[in-house]
C-alpha cells in the first residue's frame, strides 16, 4: 500500500491530522489536529451547555418529562 493511501486513511478513519504525521508532515499535522481537537471541544461545550439548561427547566417544572 503507498505512503499516501495509508495516510489517508489514518486520517479519515483515526482521527485527522495523523495522516500527515505519518507522512512526516508534522507542522500541517498539529494544526489539522488542533483544528479537529478545537471542533469537538466547541461541539461538546455546546452540547452540554443546552443539556444542562434543558434539565434545570426540567427540574423546574417548566418542561414535562414525557413529549
């Protein structure tokens, strides 16, 4: 399998940027990986933030359990 292929599916199916580590592309690797680790730390901030608000209005009284 080349070099290329391989990295490429590191990077599609580990996590993004490994790819280019592999390579030996270390500088385009670390941002694609931060750029990836930033992403999923907004997502899960997001997410938590509005679950966190959909419990206190449960626990309110605001919203019912059950739809």
């Amino acid at each position: 399998m080349k070099y290329s292929t391989k990295a490429m599916l590191l990077s599609a199916f580990l996590f993004p940027g490994v790819g280019h580590f592999y390579l030996k592309c270390y500088l385009t690797g670390a941002v694609l990986a931060s750029l990836a680790v930033g992403a999923l730390y907004f997502l899960l901030a997001r997410t938590i933030e509005v679950a966190m608000r959909v419990s206190e209005m449960i626990q309110q009284g605001e919203v019912g359990i059950d739809p």
